[in-house]
C-alpha cells in the first residue's frame, strides 16, 4: 500500500469521528444506567419497600400448635424456606394457614367483587388532628410538641416517597398486626420488642377484661386470645375503624430492636425457637458442628443469626421480632395518628392514655415483661454484639433496616 493510500479523505474523517461520537454516547449512557441502578438509596426502591404488595407471612411463636405444626405433616405448615421473591412467596401464601379472611380474598372465585368493594371505598388519605380536649395539664406540652413533629416527619417522608394514595392488594394481610379497642375507639399496631406486651395488658384493662395491667401474666398476654385483631372483622368493618378510630404505632431504634430479639429468643431457654430458628441457623452457618449443636439448636452466637438475617436464601423464613416495622405496620399506607418511641416509652404512652380518655388510674406499666435479672437492651449493650462484626455486617444491617430508619428519624447506628 503506497503512503498516499493510508490518507483519508474529509469524509472518511468525518463518518470516523461521528462513528467514534455515537459509541462514546452510547457508553456514557450504559454507564449511566448501570450506576443508577447500583445505587441501592434511589426513590424507586425505596418506594417499591413502602408499596410492596407481596409481603411475606410470618411466623409467631404459639406453644399451642407450633408441635402440631411441625409433626403433623398432613396440616400446613408454617415454616417454610425462602424461595425466589416472587413465586415462592405465592406457593407460601396457598400453603400458610392465615386468616380465614385471607383465604376468602386470595382462593374464593368471588375475590373480584370484594376487591372491587375494597377500591370504592374510602382508605384514609390523611393523619387527622389529636384530639387533645381531654389534655388539661400543660405538663403535656412538651411531649406533645415532640409528637407532632414525628407525625410531620413521617409524613412528609411517605408523601415524597410513598407515591400512591391506596394499596392494591392484601388488605387483611396489612391489617393483621392491628389490635382493636372499641370502647376507646383505639387501633394499636404490634411491633414485637417495642413495648408491645404492656401495650396489650393496657388494651385488655381498655376492654375491662382485666383491673390492672400488672396482674396479667405474659402468657394471657400472647396466647390468651382475648383481644381482636382488625383483620378479623369485614371490610366495612375494617374501613369504618381505619377512617375513624385514633391509630397508633409504637417503634424503636432498629439495631437495639434487633440485638433484644436476639437476647430473648436465642439466649434463654426457647421450646420453639431454638429447635426451629437455631437448628437451622447452626446447620447453614457454623462449620463443623457438633450432633448435638445440630439437634438441639441451642447457643446460635450473634453473629450466625446476621448471617441468616442478611441471607436471601435463609434456611427459615422471617419472623415477626426481627421484621422490619415498615412490613408490619405500613406506615405509608396506614397513617398512624399517634407514632410512640420506645426510648420515650413510658412518657408517650401515657400522653396517649390521656389523649383517648383512659381512666385517670391507668398508667402504663414500667416492668420488663420477661427476663427480668437480665439488663435492658439500650446503646451499651448493643455495642457489645455489635464488636463480634464486621464494618461491612454493621453496614448491611443498617441497609436492611434503612427505611425504618428513614421514616422514624432515627440517627445513623454504630458504623
């Protein structure tokens, strides 16, 4: 090839440099994607958090019928393992043993109608004003001013990025954590290690099945059945209470929610979770364990229950005291009037006693409900567990919580 023939000509330059132009932009543009969706804090995911309409069912702990459960093989089971997100949890939902309410929506033919029912009707838009007639003390005030910049906080977090006015589907679902007190027009959201067993001896003093919160013992208190669930009332029922009754929802520091649920369940002799959670956890985290580690499902350490909390394929499913608040309570759906802490319990839950005209006598109870010798939870004792991880494991937990920690204001944990 002679030197001439190497030159190219204006045009040739021309199409070489758009050529080269087109692939730079098309890259910049995959480049672009790519990192978006890299980026795990964007609007999207997290609205897609606040609007799942696949939650997953969760198992409770009921000595009842938690043997039944596990021996009889003939009767749905309710602990299951995690498949993939979309359709194992539709076979979970044809194998669980939920509400009979549910069944109704998800398996009678006539479903469409009662969902059509469910979308004409009106689901509350909006948190109402307190009432606060029944609030004569001004030593009140305080609190209250605290109150209605967590009711703000949380709402305009939900209004930048709920993005939807109503659900779709899996009403009853939704509802189901929701106990009722019709006398004082009360609806309390259950979040287990939030308070929640005092929360429940002060509803069943509410509905007078009982003088004194501190005469109910923990078992009348879980597996008494005494008080109902808002699940099980239809849906005219269900939407009269949602847009009338004052709603609460008691919530806590989710590392310190975490590291409790780990202390109760794992650390003191457990009939249930231990040989369904522990065997489990020990079998898939712990290298060469023992037979009667295996059998036993005693001694889990903290750190072989992160791994399972951070697996997406966990050997068990989730269970409702490590669950995030937002798939127990859907703040962003279910707008809570009143919004507890559990660093301020005592203080709030008596606020909201005088709020819905509680008698004057009732104060909410300030004993631990179990486990009494054992310190509390708090900051302190969470650094404790928290030394055994990684900075990377402390980083996943707070990603795995992160929307609770963004709709709850709660600062960035030990990191």
């Amino acid at each position: 090839m002679q030197p001439s023939e190497m030159v190219m000509n204006p045009k040739q330059v021309f199409l070489s440099v758009l050529i080269f132009g087109v692939a730079g932009l098309l890259l910049f543009m995959y480049l672009q994607v790519w990192i978006e969706e890299q980026h795990t804090v964007t609007r999207e995911k997290i609205q897609d958090h606040i609007t799942n309409q696949n939650p997953k069912f969760h198992m409770s702990e009921d000595p009842k019928n938690k043997e039944e459960n596990l021996l009889n093989s003939e009767r749905p089971i309710r602990v299951f393992t995690e498949k993939n997100r979309s359709q194992g949890e539709a076979q979970v939902l044809s194998r669980t043993t939920g509400s009979p309410t549910i069944q109704l929506i998800e398996n009678h033919q006539g479903s469409k109608t009662l969902f059509r029912k469910f979308s004409e009707m009106n689901w509350p838009v909006d948190i109402r004003p307190l009432n606060k007639s029944l609030v004569a003390d001004s030593k009140w005030k305080r609190i209250d001013a605290t109150q209605e910049k967590r009711r703000s906080f949380l709402q305009a977090f939900c209004k930048k990025y709920g993005g939807v006015s109503r659900p779709q589907s899996h009403l009853f679902h939704m509802v189901s954590r929701i106990y009722v007190e019709d006398k004082h027009k009360i609806l309390y959201c259950e979040v287990p290690k939030a308070g929640c067993s005092n929360w429940k001896r002060i509803l069943m003093v509410l509905n007078g099945l009982a003088p004194s919160a501190y005469n109910i013992s923990h078992d009348a208190v879980h597996y008494g059945k005494h008080l109902k669930k808002l699940d099980g009332f239809d849906l005219k029922g269900i939407y009269a209470r949602l847009n009338t009754y004052t709603k609460t929802v008691f919530v806590r520091d989710p590392m310190e929610r975490l590291v409790s649920a780990f202390r109760d369940k794992f650390e003191h002799p457990n009939s249930y979770y231990h040989p369904v959670f522990g065997k489990a956890i020990i079998k898939k985290y712990r290298p060469n364990a023992c037979e009667e580690e295996l059998n036993n499902g005693s001694g889990v350490k903290f750190k072989e229950f992160i791994h399972y909390l951070l697996d997406s394929h966990r050997p068990v499913g989730m269970d409702i005291h490590w669950e995030k608040i937002s798939k127990l309570c859907y703040p962003c759906l279910i707008h809570y009037d009143f919004v507890g802490k559990f660093e301020t319990l005592e203080e709030d839950a008596n606020y909201f006693l005088q709020l819905i005209g509680a008698p004057k006598r009732l104060k909410f109870p300030n004993f631990k409900d179990r486990h009494s010798s054992d310190k509390r939870t708090n900051a302190q004792v969470v650094r404790q567990y928290l030394k055994d991880l990684t900075r990377t494991e402390r980083q996943l937990i707070y990603d795995f919580y992160y929307l609770d920690y963004l709709m709850f204001n709660y600062t960035t944990p030990f990191l």
